[in-house]
C-alpha cells in the first residue's frame, strides 16, 4: 500500500513537471511568434530597391531606390508623411492643388470687382461734367453706386428724374427730351460695368485641379496593387488632358465671344481631341516605359493645336494691347510645359547620375513644378482676359 502510494505521488510530480515545460515552451513559441511578426512588418513595409519591383511598378530604372512596392492601403495613404522616392511626386501636385483652390476662390470673390470704376480711369473732365448734370438732377445715383447699375435701369431714372415741365410731352419737349436722354446715357454709359461671363475661366481652374489633384493621388497610391496602379494612371493620363483642353477655353472664348462660328469651331475641336486622348490612355499598353515617348508627343501635340487660334487671335486684335499681353502670358506657359515634357522624356538629371536623385530632384518632380507654373502663368493671363471683356465687351 505504501509503495502504491509513493508511486502514485512520483506520478503526479512528472505530470505536474510536464505541465510546467509545456507552459514554458508555448510562452516561449508565443514570444518567438510575436517578435516575427513584428519583424515581417518592419520588413514588409520597408523601401526597396528597383530591381525589387513588380513590372507594373517599374517605370524609370534611373532612380534606383527607395520605392514601395505592394503596400496595404492604410500604409500607402500614411506614407504621405513619410520620405521615398515619391514623395516630392505627391507634394508638388498637392500642394498646387491647394494654390488653385485657393485663388478660385479668391477670383470668385474679389475679380467680379477687377474692372470697376477706378480702372476705367477717367478724365477729370468726365467726372466733372457728371457731377455738374449730378446737380442739375438730384435724382441720379452717386458715381459710386453706378458700377452696379445696368443701362435699362439708368435709362428709367432718367425718365423719373427730368424737371416737371416735361410732362407736357408736346413735340419740342419731346425732342428735347429725347436729346438729353441720350446725351446723359452717354456720359453714363462709361460708368457701367458689364461682367463678361466667368465659366470658361472657372472651367480651366477646374480642370487645373482636377489634374493636380487626380497625380498626387495616383504617386501616393499606385504601389498598394497592380488594379490600382492600372486606375490611378488612367485617371493620371484624364487630368493631363482635362488641364490642356481647358486651359483654351478661355483664350479661345474671350478672344472670340463675337464670333460664335471661330468660338464653337476652336472649342469643340480642342474638346474632340481632349475626348480621344482620354480614350487613347485608357489602351493597357498606353502606360508602358516604351510609350513614354508617345505620351509626351500626344499630349504635347494637344498644347501645339492652340497655336492656330492664338495667331488668330494676334491678327484679328493686332491693335489691343491685351492681345499681346496675353499671348506673351501663352506662350512662356507653352514653354514652361514644353520644357517640363522634354524632362520628362528625356528624365534629366538622374540619367547621368543614377541613384543620386531617387529622394530629391529627379525628372518627373522637376515636370510637376514646371506644369504648376505653367498653369499659373495662364492664370495670370486669364485674368487679363478678364479684364479686357469686362471693360471693352465685343
């Protein structure tokens, strides 16, 4: 009975021993799966270098390193904040985009006012007779609320400010007033300011931030799968070609708002070819590193078309300062995206020194600052266009 008794109790202590090895051997396993994990991830979301890469992520073998490749969606999108080699792609864009943004809405509310009566710069004669009629009829608006005015409505007070010895409306009276109408109307007219409409301004503004937006999106997220990738690229090649058809909308409206047939012609051609650049960059083959070349000459030959209406537009209005002023805006924006596509084809600088400007400086951030000033530029020169209409009309 004793000696079952002691084996009973050596029994139990192995169990217990065993028990206790297991414990220790699973903590351990545990501890050893975790710190893998831990290290798959730190691994996994390293940078890495271009030989590395899928064939849908290799495009320009002269920036060697630094690229994501196949990173989570979480991870893409947080990546913003963090230094690789596209970085600069995506903060180029994105901070243009916030450029555009900002100066729509700064047009929107203050370039309604652009030509308002201290641009019309008038003579103190002008002014003098005004205020002279002014005083002779009380009725009149103030010079300053006559901006606002359109010309039936100054017309009407006219008609309700004339002394009471014309109410008699015999044929003299009538004649006369008749020339005193048309006489104040015409010292009037000066005086008020008829905005021309804004659309195909706002619509190059649109399409100016529809592109810089749609790039910055496709840097930051095409290294999350070869789908994505596949569509950001295409919704890339749309917002090139939204920002180069309706960068002419506004030369070619303004230029042309007296002439519908040359203004409906201009723009619906340049819209055609936007419509079948679109539809060309959607082919799988169109964003291949040995269409490079083509892309370029494409979307190159859309910004040449606009050289037939400016020229028109040189000789219609060979007289108006605003037209040389304007197409001095045009063509150093034509040569500021001509030299971004030459960089971009070429890929200068990294090409003779590969690996040294995979961070900063590589050609594809030097053609994302030369398209945001290129499109500044036309900015600028839209607001001239402005301008002119408002205070000259057709």
């Amino acid at each position: 009975m004793e000696s079952s008794q002691e084996e009973s109790e050596i029994r139990s202590e192995t169990e217990t021993t065993k028990h206790h090895e297991h414990e220790l051997g699973s903590s351990s396993s545990n501890s050893k799966g975790g710190k893998g994990k831990r290290l798959w991830k730190k691994v996994k979301y390293q940078l890495v270098e271009y030989h590395s890469l899928p064939a849908y992520l290799r495009d320009n073998d002269y920036v060697v390193g630094y690229y994501r490749s196949e990173w989570p969606l979480k991870q893409a999108l947080l990546s913003i904040f963090s230094i690789h080699n596209e970085t600069l792609n995506v903060w180029t864009h994105l901070i243009g985009f916030f450029l555009f943004l900002s100066l729509t809405i700064y047009t929107a509310m203050k370039v309604p006012k652009v030509a308002d009566l201290h641009c019309l710069q008038l003579s103190e004669a002008l002014k003098a007779d005004f205020h002279k009629l002014h005083d002779c009829l009380p009725s009149l608006p103030s010079m300053d609320l006559l901006p606002s005015l359109s010309g039936w409505h100054v017309m009407d007070l006219l008609y309700n400010c004339l002394p009471e010895r014309f109410s008699t409306f015999n044929h003299t009276d009538v004649c006369v007033l008749r020339s005193m109408k048309e006489d104040v109307a015409n010292l009037i007219a000066p005086l008020i300011v008829r905005p021309t409409t804004r659309w195909p301004f706002f619509a190059f503004m649109g399409g100016a931030m529809f592109c810089l937006l749609a790039s910055s999106t496709c840097h930051l997220l095409s290294c999350h799968s070869e789908r994505m990738s596949y569509i950001m690229l295409r919704v890339d090649y749309a917002g090139i070609a939204a920002l180069i058809a309706t960068s002419f909308f506004p030369p070619v409206y303004y230029s042309f708002m007296c002439d519908p047939f040359f203004c409906n012609l201009y723009l619906g051609f340049i819209t055609l070819l936007g419509i079948a650049t679109v539809s060309f960059s959607l082919l799988p083959m169109f964003q291949t590193p040995k269409f490079r070349t083509i892309r370029a000459l494409l979307f190159s030959s859309m910004g040449m078309s606009g050289i037939l209406p400016i020229l028109h537009k040189q000789i219609v209005f060979w007289d108006q300062p605003e037209a040389l002023h304007t197409t001095g805006y045009e063509v150093l924006m034509g040569v500021l995206y001509g030299i971004g596509a030459l960089v971009y084809v070429t890929r200068i600088p990294e090409r003779w020194m590969p690996g040294k400007f995979d961070i900063a400086g590589h050609s594809h951030q030097l053609f994302h600052i030369l398209v945001v000033a290129g499109a500044y530029t036309h900015y600028r020169a839209g607001l001239v266009y402005l301008k002119w209409r408002d205070l000259e009309g057709c």
